[in-house]
C-alpha cells in the first residue's frame, strides 16, 4: 500500500505565492508508484482546500474561482488516524475522508515555516516532513540562530536587536547604530525570508526608513554591519540529527546590495542560470553559478560549516544556509538558515547525483524515521491524582493552581 502524503503549500505569509510555487514543484516530483499525494492549499487566512485542481498551478490565477469548486476540509484525528474532513456540515456523506499518513509542508515564512504548522500536526498526531518545532522556530529567527551559532563557534556578524518599544526612542536607536556600526548597514525583520523587508542603509535617511519598513513585517528588527564587498554562497544540507550531508555550493547573483525578493522569484537578476535545472519558477530560476567558483579549501569550510549549523540548530529533511565573504577581509560568516527552502533546493542537489524524486522520497523518509522514535517515546505518566482526595473542599474554587 502506498504511504499517503499531504503536500501542504501557501498560509498566511508574505511568501505565500513563492509556497504554492515550491509546493507544485515538490507535488509534480514525488515518486508515484511509492506514494499517493494529496495537494492541500492553505489560503492567507489559515483554511485549508483540496479538490481536482489544487495541485494546478494555472489555477492559481484565479484564487476565488479555484476555491469555488474545491472543498474546504479540517483535520481531524479519528482513532489515532488523520483524515482529512470537509469542513461544511451540509457536505456530510457526500465526499468520503481523506486519509493522510504523513504531512509534506511546503511552506515558508511566519506563520507557517515557524514551528507553527508542524506544532499544529504534532499537536493532531500527525507525522510530518522536515524539522520539529523549535529548530523550525529558531530557524526563523535571525537573532536567536546567531546566539546559538556563536555557542558552537561557527562564524557571525555582530548585530543589535531592536523591539517595537524601541521605537519610542528613533533618535536613540538611530543614534545606537551609528555608534555601533556606522554606514552601510543593513536592517532585517528578524523572521522574516526571501529578503522581505530587508534594507542597506547608506546615511540617517535610508535607516530610517528601512527601520520603518522592517517594522511593518515585524515587531522585532535587527541591525548589523553591512559587507560593502560581498560574494553570497550557498549550501543545502540533508539529514537529521544522527547524520547530515552537505550539497554543492552555488552563488546567487543579485542586482542591488542584497538578493532581493524580485531577484529570487520574478527575474531580477542578471545573466543566466547555471546548472540550476527547469522546473520552472522559484528559487531554480535564480541568476546563479553552480558550482562557486571558490577554492576547494574553502568550498570545504562552508559545507563543513553548513553541517555543524544544521545539526547546532537541530535541523531535520532539508535547508539552505546562505553565507556571507567579505572579499575585503576574506572573512566567512554564516547569514542566515531557511528551513524550508524555495525549491527545496533541488538545484543543489542533482548535480550531485541526488535526483529531486530522490530529495523528497529522503525527506519522507527522515519524517516517518522520526515519527517511529517518538512513537518508542514516554509522553505521559500514570498517576492516580484525580483520583485521590487531593480535590477536597476544593469545589468551586475557580482558578485554583492547587
């Protein structure tokens, strides 16, 4: 019998369109005769559909027509088995559940590549693809990876963090990072990806509105010194916990400071993609160079390093970690990790033998591996407390801690 796999892509995320991108890519990749798919959209208010054209990305045109002949459904845990249910009461008998074996998300941003979806289907007792909840929730949070990261010696910028409190004092926050920094520096949303909200600041001006616009995506900014001569490479990482590998290197091209959201997802770039495969949009279609040219000591450096940041962070399935060289100092520094990465970054996988089929059926693989562990793991404890005489006198005594 084939094991039943939920593709889940979209959510409610500043990357929700570059998710259903991933997510169809990932859907139209999956070996057929080992698994039975399930494309589920997640629309930007947290519901989610399945029908005949969910897993077609022309009908994504068209959101409101597509959610018209397709069915809302709920998850639901029915004697230890996740099924999938339509949502409508109305619809009771009419459509059968749909039984799912594994969760496959294919998501990314807050709300969704966080830790808050997987949570939500560890919470359900569902099993699911890539990491668990806190290296899901760490990995989006730029600050936090770069406190742990420095624990495990590996490589980062010194950075300031800054809260919406902050900003009651704007003359002193700018005032701080100039002391701190000077110019260029760049300000990020500290979880947010595919570079949203994230600006090089060159003079008191362009920082203040890029403290602005940071502060529209999330109420926690960073600041941090930014690499006039910077060179971005690349590393994917596959594994879990007991075992990781490293991919080839890449190095995107990008036509500002930074690798822009247009750069990444609606042609920015400049030149061609090398070696970066055809299956259509998404982060495949990068202006890049497969593989970097950079010396093989130090292509060596970065995927050792890579690894360490994935196992330091408690990573499973499949990330990228983009790193930083200042070609003024020749300094490496890891930039961040996406725990979901746009197109899985299948791209960096099949020039190493590793065919995108090949990629997923790993990653369902890892997901399932982990499920057999935790299903061999306590998670409670007999105890006879409700049933002892621990609750005398204690009717009505509302709120009560005991």
């Amino acid at each position: 019998m084939k094991t039943k796999v939920a593709v889940i892509y979209g959510g409610r995320s500043v990357e929700h369109e570059v998710s259903v991108i991933s997510g169809i890519q990932a859907l139209m990749s999956i070996d057929t005769d080992k698994y039975e798919t399930i494309p589920v959209y997640m629309t930007k208010n947290s519901e989610f559909y399945v029908g005949e054209d969910i897993g077609n990305i022309e009908a994504y045109k068209d959101i409101p027509g597509l959610l018209a002949r397709s069915r809302k459904v709920v998850w639901t845990n029915e004697d230890g088995k996740v099924v999938l249910s339509s949502a409508a009461k109305k619809l009771f008998g009419k459509h059968k559940d749909i039984e799912v074996d594994i969760a496959f998300p294919v998501v990314h941003g807050t709300n969704v590549e966080d830790g808050t979806l997987v949570g939500y289907f560890k919470t359900i007792g569902l099993p699911f693809v890539g990491c668990d909840v806190t290296a899901a929730a760490v990995g989006m949070d730029k600050y936090i990876q770069k406190t742990v990261l420095k624990d495990n010696d590996i490589p980062v910028l010194d950075s300031v963090c800054f809260h919406e409190v902050d900003y009651e004092d704007l003359d002193g926050m700018i005032k701080r990072i100039e002391d701190r920094f000077g110019y260029p520096v760049i300000i990020k949303p500290v979880n947010s990806g595919s570079s949203v909200g994230i600006a090089v600041a060159k003079d008191k001006v362009s920082l203040t509105e890029a403290i602005d616009d940071a502060f529209s995506y999330s109420t926690t900014i960073l600041a941090e010194h930014a690499i006039t001569k910077l060179k971005e490479i690349n590393c994917s990482v596959l594994g879990d916990g007991s075992g990781a590998r490293a991919s080839i290197l890449e190095e995107p091209f990008h036509s500002k400071d930074i690798l822009s959201y247009e750069d990444k997802y609606m042609g920015g770039g400049k030149g061609g993609s090398k070696g970066s495969g055809s299956k259509g949009a998404g982060m495949a279609s990068v202006s890049r160079k497969i593989p970097a040219d950079l010396p093989e000591a130090r292509t060596e450096e970065i995927r050792n390093y890579a690894v360490k940041a994935f196992l330091a962070l408690g990573c499973c399935g499949v990330a990228r970690i983009d790193f930083m060289i200042d070609e003024e100092t020749d300094e490496l520094y890891f930039n961040e990790i996406n725990t979901i990465p746009g197109s899985l970054s299948f791209y960096l996988w099949e020039p190493t033998g590793v065919p995108y089929s090949k990629l997923l059926d790993e990653m369902i693989e890892l997901g399932l591996k982990r499920a057999r562990r935790d299903a061999n793991t306590t998670y409670t404890f007999e105890t006879n407390i409700l049933s002892n005489n621990a609750f005398s006198g204690a009717k009505g005594s509302k709120g009560s801690k005991l």
